[in-house]
C-alpha cells in the first residue's frame, strides 16, 4: 500500500490520524524551493567536511551531518514548524511534554545499497514500547526530489501495528516518493529504511525528530549549540531543545533550578518554566492511578 499524501494545509489532528493508522504519510510542499536551496546553502561547508559513515547502518557512503539548530537559521523554522509541531503534540499526547531529539542532513551518495528496514525506536535498547504508546515522532524533510532511484525512504504503510522485532527485507517496503520541499512524517514505531541510490547523485534529507521528553535525546543539544548561540535562540526553542524539565523532576540544575536559567539568566523572573503545568499533570495522573488501583 503506498503511502498517504496530504496537504500543507491538512491539520495536525488529520495528520496524526493518518499516522495513527499507517505510522507515516507525506506532507506535500511544505515548503518551497527557494527555502530548501537557502537550507543548502547554509549547511553546504558543513556537509561538505563530513565523513562517510563507518558501518553499514549509518551507510558507508552516506553522510551525517548534524547540529543544524547550531548551523542553519532555516532548519530551525522547520524544527520549529507550527504544522509539525502540532502534529507531534497531537501523537505524542497524553504526557507532559516532547522535545527535539535529533537533526541531521542525511546524504545518501551514489551506489548506496538499502538500509536495514528497523524501527527508529529501537534506539531505546530495543525496549518493547506497548503497541499503539508511541515515543517519537518523526520527520524527513526532502531537500531533493525524493525518488525509488536515488533512495527515498522505504516504508512499510501500517507496520506501526505489527509486533517488535521483525526483520523485514527491502523487498517488503516501498518508496516514500516526494517532490523536494515536501515531507515524510513517521512514527517511532514505523518499520523503514532509507532506499538504495541507484541515481548518480546524491539525495539529500533533513531528518528531524522528537520524542517525550522523559527519554534522552539522540542527538546531545546542550553540546551540540554552543552555549553562545543557544543565548540567542528564542525561548520556546530552547525549551523545545531540553532546556525545560522532562515531566516533573527530570533534568532540573542544582537547587532545582530550571536549566533555562543557565543559558538565560534574565528568564529567572519567567518563574518555574513548564513546572506548573508539569506539577499538575504529575498529580492528576497520581490521581488516575489511585482511581485505577482502588
Ligand atoms: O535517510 C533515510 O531515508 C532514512 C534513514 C533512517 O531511517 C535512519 O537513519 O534511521
Ligand atoms: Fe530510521
């Protein structure tokens, strides 16, 4: 079954259903060229002094190239994109909060083969997450033409349903095709890969993801943006970036300080971040367990 496409201007809730019930779909023409060829611009040096992965997984002649919220202004309005980011609201609902989990240029060179079809989740140590309790939300932003030839995502439509574990071979997927600016969101639960490049050149994705933000993050923001230009960044990115706490106590700085401090002083007075909200959603789910257990 090929995967669904949808609008820019579908709503998060639609999007979240389609997700719900297949794991992925598309996002047509989110953006547009002109964005895309600035995203290039800004992280084409730093792509450029990437190396080729070192083992099969990440592919060894595909690069990674990370820190984007650090490297280019444009990747971080599209981390910070109100579609996605309602999205990710609506799949990851019925916790306290989400955060940014990883970014990164995924490069896939010519004559790649296919990756192995996983489950991004399986980065947990490959813990069972309940079926239909999804950790992350996903997204692969296509900075090329996404196409079977040159290694668009390989998915399997509805594989958020199956059990954990499966080795699917390539042969059981098929290819998310996307025109460039347009773009791939996914669960943590969806079996995928990225396709084989058969094409000569290369094929570019942002890959941007989130997760609840009581698991650790994929990619370390605290190091990977400077401290200094973390300074700069507007506060709902930071906080979207882990500097805020994870449910009630996670992540708090020495006398439980919100880590926001750290980097902003002047935000102190902004009083106890997302605590308040984090102290009432940790009692009324205390309640439910009474309620559950009594
Ligand atoms: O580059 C892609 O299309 C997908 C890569 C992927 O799934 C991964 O590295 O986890
Ligand atoms: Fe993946």
């Amino acid at each position: 079954m090929p995967v669904q496409h949808l609008s820019a201007s579908a709503t998060p809730q639609a999007i979240a259903e389609a997700l719900g019930r297949d794991g992925a779909c598309v996002i047509d023409a989110l953006v547009d060229d002109t964005t895309m060829d600035r995203a290039f611009n800004e992280l084409r040096p730093h792509m450029e002094a990437t190396e080729a992965g070192k083992d099969e997984f990440s592919g060894r002649n595909t690069r990674r190239t990370g820190a984007l919220v650090a490297r280019s202004e444009t990747c971080r309005e599209f981390v910070m994109n109100p579609l996605i980011l309602g999205t990710v609201k609506e799949v990851l609902s019925g916790g306290t909060n989400f955060q940014l989990h990883l970014t990164q240029i995924i490069a896939i060179g010519p004559e790649s083969d296919a990756q192995q079809v996983h489950r991004d989740q399986w980065a947990y140590d490959f813990f069972p997450f309940p079926k239909g309790y999804e950790v992350q939300c996903n997204t692969i932003w296509a900075m090329s033409d996404f196409t079977e030839e040159n290694g668009a995502t390989r998915v399997v439509v509805g594989s958020n349903q199956l059990d954990d574990g499966l080795e699917i071979p390539v042969s059981d997927t098929e290819p998310a095709e996307m025109t460039r600016g347009s773009v791939l969101v996914y669960t943590g639960s969806l079996y995928h890969g990225g396709g084989a490049n058969r094409s000569d050149h290369t094929r570019y994705g942002v890959n941007i993801t989130y997760n609840r933000a009581w698991l650790r993050q994929e990619e370390n923001q605290y190091l990977s943006v400077p401290r200094e230009v973390a300074r700069e960044l507007p506060k709902e990115m930071l906080r979207l970036m882990g500097y805020a706490r994870g449910a009630y106590a996670l992540g708090y700085v020495d006398d439980l300080r919100d880590p926001i401090e750290v980097v902003r002083p002047d935000l102190a007075a902004d009083g106890l971040g997302d605590l308040d909200e984090a102290q009432l959603q940790a009692q009324a789910q205390l309640e439910k367990l009474r309620r559950e257990s009594a």
